[in-house]
C-alpha cells in the first residue's frame, strides 16, 4: 500500500514498527553501535597504562590473551571495542587501562547469537600454578609456622577458636550482583593465584558453618582437614597442596571484582570447604580460577537510585551520566573504580568495609573519608550530601594576583 493511502493512525503504527526495529532491543546492528559508542569512552576514563597484552580474537568473539606478566585470560566479546573490557578486571587496579592492539571492526552484536564460554585448560592450570613458584612457598611456609604454633594443641579447639574471631573482625559480605537483567556483552575467565584475604564471600556465609547433607560435606570437613593438613610431612606438603588445590576435584572457582588498588573475590561454583579453610588457617594464598564481574555499561533502577548515582558522579566515584524519567533512571556507565559502590546503601557500605581491611587506607585515598565508610546509613548520608564547589576568586582577588604576575613578568625583564 502506498504511503499516500494510509490513514493517520495506519501510517504512525507503520512508523512506530520502523523505529522499534532501530532500537537496542529490536535490531542486531543498533545493538551494535549502540554498545560500541557506550564503550568507546570507557578505557579513557582509566587514567594509567597498564600491560601489554597479546590478543587473539576469533571470528565468533572469543578472545584468548595474554599479559606481559604471563596472565591468561580467555573471555569473549559482543564489539571489538569490548575486548578491554575482558582484560582490564585482571589489570593491577581499575585505574589501569589495558593495553590492546586494535582488534578490527568485524565483530558485531547479534542478539539472537549465544557467547562463548571459553575456560583454562588442563595445560593452562599447570602453568598457571607453576608461574611463580614463591606462591607456593609462601603457603608452605605459613602451614610450617601454623604446625609449630599448635602442635600441643587440639587442632579441632584452634580451628573453632580461629573460625569465631574471623566472623568477628572479617565477616562476610552479600554477594554482589550489580545487573543480572542485562544481556551479556562480554565475558572475562582467569586463573592464578590469589590473596586469601581478599576473598570476601564463600556461599555459606558464616565462617567455619557448612549446611552440606552427609559427614563429609559439613562443618566437621573443616577440623578434619586442618588436621590432615597439618599431619602431613613437610618435605610432602607442596605435592599435597598441588593435588587439593588443582588435581583432585580441580581449583576453587572464584567470582574476581576489580577495586582502585587490588581485586576482592566471591565463591563463584565450587570450593567453599577450602575456601573457609584457607581463610579460618590465614593462609596467605589460594590457587583459583576467575570469572570477572564485568561492570554493567548501563543500568535502569526506580527513580530513587539516581540520586545515590548522582551523588557517586559529584564525589568523583564514577564517571557517567544519569537520565531521569518519571518512575525509573538510565545511567550510562563509562567507569567505575569500586564497582559495588552502584550497589544499595547496605551492600556497597559492605564491601566499603571489607575493602578497607584488605587494602587499608584505600578509599581514602579514591577521596572518601573515614566518617563515610563506618555503616550504609553514614555512607548513604555522605553520598547524598551536595558537594561544595570552591569559589572562584573575587575581582579585587584576580587583579592583585594578576598585578603580581605581571610585576614579576617586568622584574625578570630587566638586565
């Protein structure tokens, strides 16, 4: 039918149908450029180099890399302007941008096309576990000091006691999901070695209390296996910790959150049992695979979260802008670098918290101060409080600084 023939409320139907299939959630190539132009700021806002990284990336988007430090990361990517974003979670910090070769415009966002869900092999876990031998002698050094210090004792009665004063000092967090509506646009699979006291949430969410059915998979796992451990020769403690930690049932499988001075971690699928252990034992390192926690590239929220998403752009927590509507907010999300922090009040004063222990003094210096970090009604209450702009100078002000520029100008003239 032509155009011409159609009545006004034919014609805008036909109309509507146009631009709904322009829309993100309609068309694969508005998907496309879509998340290509949201992207494209993002390693911008990350103000330092960080490594040099060989890429390879595959016609479906499946990106294998690898870091000047010897990092693997496998992950996959919707645009290539997503391919940084698979990388920079196992940068240092989130201030580091990575540093990426172009990967070409070929890739494109197809709504109706599944990612890939590449994962480290047998042969990259060895590696992986192998690269830095002073990990492992740093656990085997702990585990020759902890043997020393309760050889006289029940090891059971330490772990128990150990396991009260971890709940007290270093309770565990919720587990932070930030966006679970959102359609994935890129995925991000590590493995290493990683600081036990970073990881900050282990599924069974009170330290040293497992609800697993049968002997074996409860509490008691936990006594029992410090005690093996402990038993065991030292000469055969670092084949011991090669089989539980890799061999046996395969690594302890975490969920990698980036911060602004080092990563903390949530238990992703497996290994909560070794996980309780290394921490109650404070043991220093724990070999897992990774799986990052991407930071969303928008989000849309009731309208109250805008104000705690404005509060976090004005205090320089997060680069980004916030649209408005009546009932729900947009924010369009360039960086973030404590990423929990677009969480609710409760959880981000949470992880604020455990931050905190893990790397002391560091949202200080990102410029949150300390009244701000003791509990979510104080961290709510800051982040809602309007910045104070520093006035500019007073005319009367300006000359004089002016006046005295110019004196100087005229001094240094002057043979």
């Amino acid at each position: 039918m032509d155009l011409f023939d159609m009545d006004e409320t034919e014609l805008a139907a036909r109309l509507q149908d146009a631009f709904a299939a322009m829309t993100p959630e309609r068309s694969s190539r508005a998907q496309a450029l879509h998340l290509a132009a949201a992207l494209s700021g993002r390693a911008a806002a990350r103000d330092r180099d960080g490594q040099a990284w060989t890429v390879r990336v595959d016609a479906d988007g499946t990106v294998h890399a690898k870091a000047s430090d010897g990092t693997l990361v496998m992950g996959w990517a919707a645009v290539h302007q997503a391919v940084p974003e698979v990388l920079a979670p196992f940068e240092t910090d989130t201030h580091h941008r990575p540093l990426v070769p172009d990967a070409g415009p070929g890739m494109t966002f197809d709504a109706l096309t599944k990612p890939t869900f590449p994962f480290p092999d047998d042969d990259d876990l060895e590696a992986a576990f192998d690269h830095d031998p002073q990990h492992l002698a740093d656990l085997t050094a702990a585990i020759a000091d902890l043997r020393r210090q309760w050889e006289a004792v029940s090891v059971a009665l330490r772990v128990e006691q150990a396991a009260v004063q971890l709940r007290a000092k270093a309770p565990q967090v919720p587990t932070l999901t930030l966006n679970d509506q959102e359609q994935m646009w890129c995925r991000s699979v590590s493995c290493g070695w990683v600081r036990t006291d970073a990881i900050v949430e282990a599924a069974d969410p009170v330290w040293g209390i497992i609800n697993r059915s049968g002997y074996e998979r409860s509490s008691s796992w936990i006594p029992r296996a410090a005690t093996e451990l402990l038993a065991e020769p030292p000469a055969d403690v670092p084949a011991f910790l090669r089989h539980h930690l890799l061999d046996n049932e395969g690594p302890v499988d975490l969920i990698t959150i980036a911060g602004p001075e080092g990563p903390v971690y949530n238990l992703n699928s497996g290994g909560a049992h070794r996980t309780h252990l290394f921490r109650i034992l404070g043991l220093p390192w724990l070999f897992a695979t990774q799986t990052a926690l991407i930071t969303p590239w928008e989000m849309t929220r009731n309208i109250e979260e805008a104000d705690h998403w404005q509060g976090l752009i004005d205090h320089g927590l997060l680069h980004g802008t916030v649209n408005r509507r009546t009932y729900v907010a947009t924010l369009r999300i360039s960086h973030c670098p404590a990423p929990w922090m677009l969480a609710e009040p409760e959880t981000a004063a949470a992880y604020n918290t455990a931050y905190e222990r893990a790397y002391p003094g560091a949202l200080g210096r990102l410029g949150v101060p300390p009244h701000a970090l003791t509990d979510a009604a104080s961290w709510e209450t800051w982040l809602l409080t309007p910045v104070v702009q520093a006035a500019p100078p007073t005319r009367g002000l300006r000359r004089l600084l002016n006046l005295r520029l110019r004196t100087g100008r005229d001094a240094a003239r002057r043979p």
